[in-house]
C-alpha cells in the first residue's frame, strides 16, 4: 500500500467512512489525517455541477458550462484527437467548478437502437468506442482531475436497470463488452471507473469479483478507484472484498455499520478495507492539489467554438443526390432562398435527457444562425408539434412557405421525450406528423434538405422525401451552426456512422426480447451485435457501420499489407479538399472457430487537397486476431491465411491482401457443443438448447424471490394489500404516461427501483433495517393486519378499530426499524466525532 501511514491514524469507522459518500457527490473528508472531501459530478458531453440542491436525475439547476456534442457525435468524427480535446476542455471546466472527478465518458457497447441512453455512448463496435474514449480519459486526466469511464459493464437496457441480469456467456463478454474498457484502462489509465447498476450472471456488477479483482485490477493492471453507479450499490461489504472503493451517493451511517459488522462477524477482512481505503487517499491526494489551483473562470467563446467545430466534424452526410441532372444539390450556393420548417429549428434538440443535462453557457438555434450565412431566408414555420399530433394550420402555413422557396431545410428530430437515462425508446420511428409533413413538403418542393437531430438511428421510410439527408445526432449548444456551415460548404462533411442503422427494428436479432421486461436480459444473439450480426447474416441495412458521404471524392490503392501492419495511399479525385476516415478490417474466411464475417481493428483520418494523395499506414496491435477461448480461460489466434480489408465503410471495401498469421494452437472451445446457428448468425430466434451450448452451461432459472432487490414494477407478486396499492397507482401513472406517448420518467425511476435503493438513495434516513421490514410486508406477514380488521368487524369493535389495529401491526416493525437506525447511527456518529 502507499498510504500505510495515513491509513495507521484511522479507526476502522473513519475507515469504512471513507468508502461512501458524504453528500449526494462528494465524498467524505478527515481533515485531522490531512485526507480532504473531493467532489463528483456528471459530465459525460459537459459539466453538470449542482452546487445547490444536488440530485442524479438532471432535475435541479447545475453550474452554467458548455454542452458539446454527446458522445454519438463525436464519435461519428473518428477522430481521437478531437476527443482529447474535448475531454480536456471538460476538465479544465470541472476544475473550475472545483470538481475532482468527473462522471464520464459512457463507453456501453449499442446492442440495440433502443437503448434510451445511447446518445451517451460512442459505438457498437468496441474497439472504436475503446479508442475514442481512451482519448476523452486523457483529455479530462490532463487537467490534473479524474475521469470516471462508465458503466462497466454490459449495461444495455434502462429498464429494470437496477436490478436487471445480464446473462451472456465469456467469450461475448470479453470480446464484445470488456474490450473497450480494457483499451481505456491499459491505453489511457483512468484514475476512477464506475460500476454499473446491473447483474452480470447472477452476480451484481459492483461486487462481481470476477470483473472487478480478476479482470479489471489483476489482468489489465487498474490501480484507481471503482465508484458504484448512483445507488447501485447492493451489498456494500461484498462490494468492498470484490474489488469496489466508493458506494455513492450518501448512504447514511447504515453502510459504514454494514461494514463494522462485516468485520466483527469475519465476512470481511480489515485488510481489504485498507486496500479500499489506499485507494481513496491515492486519488483525493492525485486529484484535490490540482483542483485548488485550477483557474475559477474558462473562455467560454473558444469552447462554444470547439464545441461547434465537434459538431461539424461528427455530422454525417446520409444523403446527396442531384437536382434534375446536375450537381448534388449540398453545398448550398450564396444567395439560394431557404425556407427554414420544423419545431426543431427554432428550439433545437442537441443534448440527452436525465444525468447528463448540462446548463449550457448558451444554445444556437438555425433560426438564429441562418443569419450569419450568405443564404436567403424566406420564412420559418414550425411545421408540426414538437411531441406529436396533428396541427393542420401549422401544416399548411409550413406547406405554402415551402412553395416560395428554392430549398428547404427541414428540422426533424427525435424529442427529448423519446430518448432518455430511465427510459428505453418505444419505437426505432420518428413521430408520424413529422414523417407525414416531409412527404407533403416533397410534394410542392422537391429539394429538400432534412437537418436530422437523434441520439441514436431511426428508420428512414422517408428517406426517399429528401434530397439530402445530415445527421447532425445531438451536436451540443453550438451544432446549429456547425449544421449551415456543411450546408453553406464552409465545411466539407467527414463524419461516419459508429452504428449500422438497420431497415427496420426488426431486422435487429435483439429486438423480439429488447429491453427484457424479466428479471435476466439474456444475449442470445452472443458476438452478433451491429454490423458484425448485418454482415455475416448477410442481411440488408439502410445505412452500414462506417458510412458517410463528402462533397469530394477518394481513391485508393498500393496496398502492402503483414499481420502488423497495412499501408496504402489515398487520393483526393475530386475538386474540394476534405477527409476521409479509412476503416480497416481483418477477416478469416476459412475459421474453425466461429467469427462475425469481419472486425474493424483500425482507423485513420486523411485529410487532402484536391488532387493530393498521402501514404498511410495502420498499425495492427496485439487485439488484432485475437478471440477469448472459454475453454482454456485465455485469447488466443486461430493461425493460418488472414484478410486484411481497407474500406470507406464497412460495406464498401477498397483493397484487399492476405496474410499469414501464427496462431496459438489452441483447442476449439466448441468441440462437442451444438452453436450451428452462430456459424452464420442466424440468431433472431436463438432456442434454449443453442444458448446453452454457446454458455455451456443451462440457462440460469428466474429468480422470483421477494427480497431487497424486488422491484416496485414487481410488488403485485408479494402478498401485501397495502404494496398493491402501490404498484396499481405507479402502474395506472405509467401506462397512462406511455399511452400519451410521453414517458414518466420520475415514475419509470420509481418503477424499475428496487427495494434497497430506498437506503441506498436517501441519505441515512433508511437503512437496510428498514427496508427489511418492509420486505416482510411484501411477503405478507401485514394479512395478520386483515385477520384483526375482520375479526374486529365481527367482534362489533367497529371498521376504525380494526383499522387502526391493522395500522398498528404493518407500522410496527417498521417505526421500530427507523429509531433502531438512529440509535445505532448515533453511535458511529461519536465514533467518528
């Protein structure tokens, strides 16, 4: 340990104090052994740090900072480079603010477009995600502060999200949902990573010991310290001998006696606490210095600027066909006459919903900033309401503005309703006034322009309505701008897709079971996710992982490729300069193993003048050819003849060479296991027995036990009259709110809940002693409640006596577990005075 020293002044209670949070995001502080309060806050797109009345769900006010694009954006760029960028504006903001660790970047892997945070996250593929997010850590790192990569792992789904069960088998696990992780910690040495809410096969991520000590400290070499998600901490003590360091927010005194009493009953060695504790004394001494000489104030104009140069860069041109003939109709020339239509150009939607909500410094809207273009502007009409149904004068006002105009740029979006923390999507669709107002808008001008604003894809049934299609995702506070300026052509669209963008949800092989509303969320589709599932199921798509247009075009050629290396040139062939990012891919045609049909394992952005070529080359690295074996617990390489791939998408390759590669002569896991359907993806409909062999062991039965960790969406299965109030009351709000199309989200919040988390997110007021006893009113014990109100009618005591009696035994063990709380928290509290 390195802190031996400081560490021998503690008591065990201001040790195990240490490991909690002392306010909703900060941590506690022991000024006599000179270990200072470090402060957290949200930031995976911006700073959110609520000085005032803190909360984790985006609902009070936060600190004023910029909003960059969200991590879609970005990563539709390919460009680490901007991404440190970024990162380290973020930092140096949070520094300000006098924040030492922030929450971010979100690396979760997109298994399905329906995911309501996956604007808060970079890719399906991992190797990609990796790279992008390793780039932000050392961005934000670079300041002197902590970044926190989040949610480790296999995070897929918000609903059930605290107690939803992620069931996969190894290989999927480290190949697919690790790896991007594993590329931050080893590339980019976070000081902090958080833990995710859910299980992973029966074990909850945050005191899995198999990801946190196996994996995460003793294979990849991580050192820092593992914050749990807000409130996802379930057993603190397990936490703690697993491998976690911090259980956020503030927990009340309740989790520093879980500890004590860990201790005293041998559960829990002191030992492992020191370790934890090494931990937190290594990062406040990293992180604290640095944050007290940062700068109080940032230069909000260059951010906003770099924020409006993320934007551009990571906005991808889907579409550009030509007007009658002729030239493509983006760019737009000077002087063209624009019809400015949709809701979304005068309030514009460029951020997420829920934790990572930042109070931008400020926010550019089209309407705003057509003004500083050398277009014509000849009106703007809303077109549609914002959240759906229909408006026949604003249809119609929109309509006959279209007819006197040249062009029409036409802003339609997903709203901040459809996508969400707390909230998986309802749909892959955009809402039908819109749909059905660029079809009428079509008929009466031909060229339009769609500005698409979305944290993740939609279907594009209305693609063929438009000319020209940009995918601006979520672009931050300055994407409006960034948007005319690819209009305009001051800036020559390069951005590419970091997700395959299917025909139809469901074409997606996750989609008949996403979000699970069970208790386990099974991946039966295994490596299938994204384009790896679209290519070697060999199954159409609207838009390819990798794809983008540019206003120039690019050659390639000269191809030399080995097993560590590929180099080629690329040639700008058309009249403007721009960039293009060059994917490569490697591929093994005659596996024995089973594999997706190819993997992207690199990427390079080339930027060229007209005419200009430029040599480059890419390197491979040791995650090349490599595929985890269950069977001998190891990567190993499948030896034999390679595919190397250069390509502008991944359905577009460019060149092609073969190359021999040693392999490990490792046994094939899969002898004697029946994964025929995962030979050539054919996992839509993966059957019980298939997913047993890919697990190689039976799939896990439901657990239905009524405990801490049952949810309120579950309280209709306990015995409870009272709790079925309950759940009848938050399910007649949900439905009601789902049928409006407009979700709750403080009641889908409550709804996926479990239990426990009423001590986990309450700041000492429950303890677990507490949620105990309402647990025993779940399961019943309160029908002796029902059995004194019926014998107390037949008795003739009266319908109030028997009340009040039944009153009485339901809030007995309950008020008796709330003052047993503040007895034993009295008592640890002059522990620590």
């Amino acid at each position: 340990m390195k802190h031996e020293d400081i560490i021998g002044k503690l008591s065990l209670e201001e040790k195990c104090a240490l490991l909690q949070g002392g306010t909703t995001f900060g941590s506690w502080g022991i000024d006599r052994a000179g270990i200072p309060a470090i402060e957290f806050s949200d930031g995976p797109n911006g700073v959110r740090h609520q000085a005032g009345a803190a909360d984790h769900l985006g609902l009070n006010g936060s600190e004023p900072a910029t909003c960059f694009p969200t991590a879609v954006t970005v990563a539709n760029s390919w460009d680490p480079e901007l991404g440190e960028r970024i990162g380290a504006a973020m930092g140096q903001e949070a520094a300000s603010q006098g924040v030492d660790v922030l929450l971010g970047p979100g690396l979760c892997i997109k298994r399905n477009p329906l995911c309501g945070r996956n604007f808060e996250y970079f890719s399906e593929e991992p190797y990609l995600a990796g790279k992008m997010a390793a780039s932000y850590v050392r961005g934000i790192q670079s300041n002197g502060i902590a970044a926190c990569p989040k949610h480790f792992a296999v995070n897929s789904q918000e609903t059930r999200r605290q107690a939803s069960d992620s069931i996969l088998d190894e290989r999927t696990l480290r190949e697919i949902y690790l790896t991007a992780f594993e590329i931050v910690v080893r590339e980019a040495q976070p000081k902090t990573i958080m833990s995710s809410y859910n299980l992973i096969n029966g074990t909850y991520a945050n005191e899995n010991a198999h990801l946190l000590d196996d994996i995460l400290r003793k294979e990849w070499g991580f050192g820092g310290s593992v914050v749990t998600d807000w409130g996802g901490s379930n057993d603190h003590a397990a936490g703690v001998a697993a491998g976690s360091t911090f259980e956020m927010p503030a927990p009340g005194l309740g989790s520093v006696r879980e500890l004590l009493d860990a201790v005293a009953a041998g559960t829990l060695s002191e030992k492992d606490i020191d370790t934890r504790v090494d931990e937190v004394i290594d990062l406040v001494l990293s992180v604290h210095p640095a944050t007290l000489a940062a700068p109080k104030t940032f230069d909000q104009d260059a951010h906003h600027e770099l924020a409006r140069e993320a934007a551009a860069e990571g906005a991808v041109l889907l579409k550009n066909e030509p007007v009658a003939g002729g030239a493509p109709l983006l760019p737009l020339a000077e002087s063209t006459k624009v019809a400015l239509i949709g809701d979304f150009a005068q309030t514009p939607r460029y951020q997420g919903a829920g934790s990572s909500a930042v109070n931008s410094t400020k926010v550019d809207s089209l309407l705003d900033m057509v003004g500083e273009t050398d277009l014509t502007l000849v009106g703007y009409e809303p077109g549609f309401e914002r959240h759906g149904g229909q408006n026949a004068s604003k249809r119609t006002a929109a309509l006959e503005l279209a007819r006197h105009a040249d062009v029409v740029l036409l802003a339609l979006a997903l709203d901040e309703i459809a996508e969400s923390e707390g909230a998986d999507r309802l749909n892959m669709k955009l809402n039908e006034n819109q749909v059905e107002l660029a079809h009428a808008v079509a008929q009466v001008n031909p060229n339009v322009v769609v500005l698409l604003s979305a944290g993740s894809c939609v279907e594009t049934d209305w693609a063929d309505d438009a000319r020209s299609i940009l995918y601006c995702a979520l672009g931050g506070q300055a994407g409006a701008g960034a948007a005319l300026d690819i209009v305009c052509g001051k800036v020559n669209p390069s951005g590419k897709l970091t997700e395959t963008w299917p025909l139809r949800l469901e074409d997606v092989p996750s989609s008949a079971s996403f979000p699970s509303d069970e208790k386990r969320a099974e991946y039966r589709e295994g490596l299938y996710v994204g384009y790896r599932y679209f290519q070697t199921a060999k199954k159409p798509v609207a838009y390819p992982f990798g794809y983008g247009l540019s206003y120039t075009t690019f050659a390639y050629g000269n191809l030399e490729a080995s097993e560590w290396d590929a180099t080629f040139t690329v040639t700008n062939t058309g009249t403007v300069a721009g960039t293009e990012v060059v994917q490569l891919y490697v591929s093994k045609p005659d596996h024995q193993v089973f594999r997706p049909e190819q993997e992207l394992k690199g990427f390079a952005r080339v930027t060229l003048e007209p005419g200009q070529s430029k040599v480059v080359t890419i390197e491979l690295g040791d995650k090349a050819f490599r595929y985890f074996n269950d069977k001998t617990g190891n990567w190993e390489v499948e030896g034999g003849t390679w595919e190397l791939r250069v390509a502008s998408s991944s359905d577009d390759v460019r060149l092609t060479a073969q190359v021999e590669v040693a392999g490990t002569d490792a046994p094939n896991p899969y002898e004697g296991r029946d994964v025929s359907c995962y030979e050539d993806a054919s996992v839509a409909a993966v059957s019980d027995a298939s997913f047993e062999a890919l697990l190689g062991h039976p799939v896990p039965a439901e657990d239905s036990v009524i405990g801490r960790n049952m949810c309120f969406r579950d309280l209709n299965h306990g015995r409870s009259l009272i709790f079925w109030i309950v759940w009848a009351v938050l399910r007649a709000l949900k439905t009601g709110a789902d049928k409006s199309g407009k979700p709750n989200l403080n009641v889908l919040f409550i709804w996926n809940m479990p239990l426990r988390a009423l001590a986990k997110m309450t700041g000492g007021m429950v303890d677990m002693g507490l949620v105990d006893a309402l647990v025993r009113e779940v399961r019943g014990f309160g029908w002796g409640g029902v059995v004194l109100l019926a014998a107390a009618i037949a008795l003739g005591w009266g319908v109030g006596a028997g009340i009040g009696l039944w009153a009485l035994w339901i809030l007995a063990p309950i008020l008796y577990a709330f003052v047993m709380n503040l007895v034993k928290n009295s008592g640890v509290a002059k522990k620590l005075a």
